[in-house]
C-alpha cells in the first residue's frame, strides 16, 4: 500500500484495542464490583429478573422481621398472663387458708381478705400496665369489637382469632341443635319407691341414702316419717358439697345437678331402706348430664355443657351459652367488626399474610364465669368476699378464672408456635432460594471473569503492538522517495 493518508490498518488496530480495552474495563468492573450486572446494558433481561426477585427478597426480609416484633409482643403478653397465674394462685391458697376457719382468728382472716385484695389490685394493674411500644396488651385493647350479641342467649364470649373482611365485618350465627341437660333422678310419691303419696316416709322406712355428685358424695339418714320437704332441704344444704340439689314436683322428690352437660352426674343409692329412685340412664341409680348440641357457622363446635368453642383457619372463639338459650332448640348471630392485634407476616400485602389474634381483658372485672361470679365480687365488701364466708363460691370463681388466663396463654402460645415460628422457618428457607436465584443472575463468577480478565489484559497489549506496527507501516513510502 502506498497511500498515507489513510492508514486502514491502524484504524482497524484502534477498533480493536478500544473493544479489548472496554472488555478489560468490564471484567475489572465486575471483579472489583462483585456484580455480574451492574447497569442494564449488561444484561437487560437478567436486570429484570434480578430486580423482580430483590423485589421479593425484600419482601420476604421484612416478612421475617414482621413476625420475629409480633413474637416479641406475644411473648410480652404470655410474661404477664404467667404472673397473673401466679398471683391468682396465691389468691386460691389464702381462700382455702381462710376456710380453716377453726385454727384463725377473725383477725387473720379479716388480713388474708386485705392481701387477696392487694393480689386483685396487682392484677389490675398488670392488665392496665402491660404494653409494647406503648401499645396496651392486656386491658381489652387487643380485643376484637362485637356488634349485636344477645347477652340475654350468650352470657360470654371470647374471639381469640378472627378473619375479618376489610372494610366489612364476619357474621357468627350459633345454632343449638341439642338442648343441654342436668342429670335428674325422680323419687315418685306413692307405689313402691318409699315415700307414700302423701309425701312422707313411713314410719317403719327408715333409710340412709349416700348422694353423689360431681363434687363429692354425702351420706344421709331419715327416720320413718320424714317428710319430702324435710329432705328436700337437708340435702340442699350440702349442694356446695356435692352438686346436686333436690326439689318438689307436687309430692315427689327431684334430684339434679346443679350444672349441665355430661361430665355433671346424680347417683342417689339406697343403703338401707326403700328409697327407689328412677329415670337414671347409666343404671337406675345414676342419671348423667348432657351437652347442648352447638353449631357455629354450620360447623359443629366441641362442647363441655353450656361452653361450645371452635377452631378453624378464619374463626377461633369461645362462647358460654345462657341458661335460658342452651337448653332449648334455638339460634343467635353476633358480628365481629374488627379490632384484634393484626400481623402482616407475608411477603406481599394482602388478605393471605395477614394474620391477627384477640386479647381479651384481664381485669379482675372480666375474670371468672357468668354462672361462677366474676374475680372482683370477692373483694371486701362485694358479694364473695371471704370475710363473709363465702369460701366456696370465691374458690369456683379463681378456679374459672385460673382456667381462662390458661387458656387464653395457651392460645397466644399456639398462635407464636403455629403461626408466627413456623412463618419464619418456612420465609428464611425461601429467602436463601430466592437469594441464591439473585446470586447467579447478578453476582460476579470470580473464576470465569479471572481467565476473561487475564484474556482481555493479553489482548489489549497484543492490539496495542499491533497499532504501533500500523502505524509505523506508512514509512515505508519513505523508500521510493529515495
């Protein structure tokens, strides 16, 4: 060639060492980035996956970190139901102190009714006090609003966990379908059963007869004679002792159990004398309760007497049915409008990550049962204080309400347990997929880009030779000019 205006091969040595040099410059970029992509002309569609799975991995971070805070408000609220247990064992142990009646004095007594006082107070306090991040957890705060419940067919009830539509609210309708029964046992007037028609034993009848019941068994005695009513009231006086009371029907005797449902039962047996009873269903001396039969939301709920519950994914609640509508065929409905402690604990904002769970309070004023007493009647001056000798009814009344504090922890432990543990466990194996499916899409392979780094370093000198070559080639012409 002999021009020299244009040298061809120094232009095309130039096209290559700044193709080479840009190629070194990328492999440095990656190598001291780390990032295989690190704008969208690396790799415009592996920029797009890339950024839609940060997209999820950041949902999923914040979606582990969510239920690790709402484990940490869980564990707060279960901390202080556990020293509310403890205190209202403490407060069980001086009633039943105070029941020793014979070793104490009126002065003893009269300090055991001001410490379990001071103990109600405490307890006051712990569900007045008790919060996370200023947000109150035991005080009623946390519990879910109802709209339109009967108090007259539920004397109670209790929404631990509830799927409520946004902007809407969840119906709850309670069918009983079985009426809930005492154990009964009859003693007819006149016949063969011992008491003549004239409501009266005989005057040679003299009977013992040994009642029992679902708190304990007494023995009785009669002699020939006795009227009905006498021992009517005879038994009634140890109804406390035994759960059975006794009532006229005209001039025969009633025997029944003073609560309702299967586990309550009446055996009224003869040891001497005729003292026939009927109507028993496990033999003729012994009749059993019966649970009401209970629906809610067309599913049938577990029942213990007059108390139904139920557990599903959308509805977790409990209910104590009155008197009045568990013992007879009928239905209710209630609506749950919103409240409870609500978690998002899913990856994306919707119905499906969202998770909530009810507080119910727990002042003494909410302890307890409708049918039992609530816990501040056995404050002094109230209705069971233990001053006044109501030792038994203050003790059925510690006793439900030790039973729905454990119950109530046993619940928000199931919710940390089922929900809130097992979210993390299940978020953190998909963050590391997920994470792993982000590396390799965007990360630097350090060994492919090593052997890229010393090939493009090799090609940059080899081009850079070359161009001087190329443009040491037009001094050639230098010869003909000779």
């Amino acid at each position: 060639m002999s021009r020299i205006n244009t040298n061809i091969s120094s232009l095309q040595a130039i096209h290559r060492l700044v193709a080479n040099q840009d190629d070194l410059s990328t492999r440095l970029e990656r190598l001291s980035s780390g990032l295989r992509i690190n704008r969208g002309k690396d790799d415009p569609a592996g920029l797009i996956a890339s950024q839609s799975l940060r997209s999820e991995l950041r949902g999923i971070g914040q979606a582990i970190e969510n239920s690790s805070r709402a484990i940490n408000v869980i564990a707060t609220a279960d901390a202080a139901l556990s020293e509310v247990s403890a205190l209202l064992l403490e407060v069980r142990g001086l009633i039943n102190k105070s029941a020793n009646e014979g070793a104490l004095s009126d002065a003893e007594i009269q300090a055991n009714q001001l410490q379990i006082d001071s103990l109600l107070e405490s307890i006051d306090r712990i569900a007045n006090t008790t919060q996370f991040n200023g947000k109150k957890l035991l005080n009623g705060e946390l519990a879910y609003n109802l709209s339109g419940i009967d108090s007259g067919s539920l004397a109670r009830a209790q929404i631990f966990g509830a799927r409520v539509p946004a902007g809407s609210s969840l119906s709850v309708i309670v069918d009983v379908t079985q009426s809930a029964q005492t154990a009964q046992l009859n003693l007819a007037a006149g016949g063969g059963t011992g008491l003549s028609a004239s409501g009266f034993l005989s005057s040679t009848n003299n009977v013992t007869i040994q009642i029992g019941g679902a708190l304990g068994t007494e023995t009785f005695s009669f002699s020939g004679g006795t009227v009905n009513s006498a021992i009517r009231d005879n038994i009634n006086a140890f109804t406390s002792l035994t759960g059975v009371s006794a009532s006229l029907s005209g001039q025969s005797l009633v025997f029944h159990s003073t609560e309702y449902g299967s586990d309550a039962f009446v055996s009224v047996a003869p040891t001497t004398g005729n003292f026939t009873v009927s109507g028993g269903d496990v033999n003729a001396t012994r009749d059993n309760g019966r649970d009401a039969g209970v629906q809610i939301n067309g599913q049938a709920a577990s029942v213990r007497g007059l108390s139904a519950s139920i557990r599903t994914n959308g509805l977790d609640l409990a209910l104590d049915l009155s008197e009045s509508f568990g013992t007879a065929v009928g239905s209710t409905s209630f609506e749950i409008t919103g409240g409870g402690a609500q978690f998002q604990i899913g990856p994306t904002v919707n119905a499906d990550g969202l998770v909530s769970v009810g507080v119910a309070s727990v002042n003494t004023t909410n302890l307890g049962s409708a049918t039992a007493g609530y816990l501040n009647t056995i404050k002094t001056g109230q209705a069971n204080a233990i001053v006044s000798g109501n030792y038994t009814a203050a003790e059925r009344i510690v006793n439900a309400a030790i039973e729905q504090i454990a119950v109530l922890s046993g619940r928000l432990g199931g919710f940390q347990a089922n929900q809130l543990e097992t979210n993390i466990n299940s978020r953190q194996i998909a963050y590391e997929n997920v994470q792993a499916s982000e590396s390799a899409i965007r990360d630097t392979d350090y060994a492919s880009e090593v052997a890229r780094l010393t090939r493009a370093q090799i090609l940059v000198q080899a081009t850079t030779q070359i161009l001087s070559i190329a443009n040491a080639a037009p001094q050639n012409v230098l010869a003909l000019l000779r």
